[in-house]
C-alpha cells in the first residue's frame, strides 16, 4: 500500500543544500519501488509462459519490495507526495494487474471450455478484481490523515493479491492445476475483489503495541516453522486467517458500539443529576 504514514516536515530537509544527499535520498527508496514494479511485471510475464510458481514467488517478492520502501523512506528523512503515488501505481501493478491476470492465465481462461458465455464470466472476474484493486488504491489515497491508522477499512491490495497466488502456488505443489479448480476460481477472484472495496475492518500491523501477550511470540515461530516445512500452504492458510479476521473485526466493532453509546449516555444522566 501507499506509504502515506505522515508526510514528514521536510523543511529541515530544505537547509540541506547537499546536490548529491538529496538525490542519493530520494534514489533510494523510489528505486526499491521500481524494484517492486519490476516483480510484478515479471510475474504477468511468468505468467504468459506458464511458469506458475515463479510468478506467484514474484509478486511476494514485489510484496517484500512494497513492505520496506516506506520504512526505508521514513529512515532517511525522504518521504514525498511523489514517492506516495508512484507506489500506489506500484501496487496497481503488482498487486491488481499481475494476480488477476495470473489467475486469468491459471485457470479462468479455461471456461471457456463450458462455452462463450463463461469464457466472457472468467476474463470479466479478471477485470473485476484489476478494478476494485484500482478503487482499492484511489480510496486509500483520499482517505490519507481522515481514517484510524490502526485499521484498513476494506482487504489490502497485497493480502488480495497474496490470496490469489498462494492459492495457485498451493494448488501446484499439490499436482492440481487451473483447470481442475476452473469451477472455484471465479468465486475466489470475485469475492476477493469485493473485501477490497468493502467497508470491512482490518487490522494495518501499523501500531504495534510496546508489550505483547506471550502467546504472540509463540503464534510468530508456528508461522516460521509452517513457511519452513512448506510454504504455499502456510501462505495460504495466513491469508486466508487474516481475510476472516475483517468480519470478525467489524462485527466486534458493532457488538461494541451500543455498550459505548449506553455508558456514554449513562455518565451524561449522572453529571446531570449531579448538576
């Protein structure tokens, strides 16, 4: 996603008059960008010549790429409105136009096999998912210092996209392939695409508290051990662990709220009385 975690106060930036600091600054961080562009590029690529599991490798790297430009920009003082939308473009790529034409290649293109009319159903999940990645990301953007920082409100473009391939990495190591699955993908592409530009609450890893309960510790080595013994299934399993988490966060959220809105509301008849 964007890196959009408060623009810093450049005007200490602004005394530097150092030609070559600022350059190597602002390099840096749009050039590990490019490098995610790169990957998922590479993974349509992978993908037209039918190298499933190097394309899905190549957009968790693009993932990887995506998940420390930002830090590397807020480290050395270079964060930018340019750097914000070049990696929004960034993950249109990576994360909305390589995994659903991935999985198009994959599988979808094979219901055709059940006539036109589901050939035009498979391309048209495709395109379904591109877009809501695309409305994904332009509501993200104008929804920067308005929304809880904690949350994202709607699927992430890269857990949307990690859902994707780690199905199909999955499936691949398994000895399945797309067409087998043909039946199953459009309701994954879909449905994924929806949370991306639904209301639902899910948690950013953005606010990391200082302490943490034991048992987190514990949860951090499992997943480990799992992407160690055998990756795709875990990968899968996590992504599909954090997809539930989004209801099961809004709907805790809603269970809440009337308990507030009581409390509330009996401290305002208390401080009247009192009055």
């Amino acid at each position: 996603m964007p890196n959009t975690d408060d623009l810093p106060d450049t005007s200490a930036g602004l005394h530097d008059k150092s030609p070559e600091r600022r350059r190597g600054i602002y390099l840096l961080p749009n050039l590990l960008t490019t490098c995610a562009i790169f990957a998922g590029y590479y993974a349509i690529v992978a993908s037209i010549n039918g190298r499933w599991v190097d394309a899905c490798t190549a957009v968790f790297i693009a993932a990887f790429f995506d998940g420390i430009d930002g830090r590397v920009a807020r480290l050395t003082n270079s964060q930018s409105a340019f750097g914000v939308q070049y990696d929004s473009l960034s993950d249109l790529v990576s994360f909305g136009l390589a995994p659903s034409l991935i999985m198009y290649n994959w599988s979808l293109v094979h219901l055709k096999e059940w006539g036109p009319l589901f050939g035009k159903l498979g391309w048209l999940a495709a395109f379904l998912y591109a877009a809501c990645a695309a409305l994904r990301l332009a509501r993200f953007n104008v929804q920067v210092g308005v929304a809880d920082k904690r949350f994202f409100q709607g699927l992430a473009s890269p857990a949307a996209a990690a859902t994707m391939v780690s199905l199909i990495w999955a499936v691949e190591k398994w000895g399945g392939d797309g067409k087998a699955v043909r039946w199953l993908t459009p309701f994954v592409t879909a449905g994924v695409a929806l949370l991306m530009v639904s209301n639902l609450r899910y948690y950013s890893f953005k606010a990391w508290p200082e302490k943490v309960p034991f048992i987190w510790a514990i949860a951090i080595v499992l997943v480990f051990v799992g992407i160690a013994l055998h990756p795709p299934a875990a990968l899968l399993a996590i992504v599909w662990v954090y997809i539930v988490s989004g209801p099961a966060l809004t709907l805790i959220g809603i269970y809440r709220r009337p308990k507030r809105s009581s409390a509330a509301a009996a401290d305002s008849d208390s401080q009247d009385h009192d009055a």
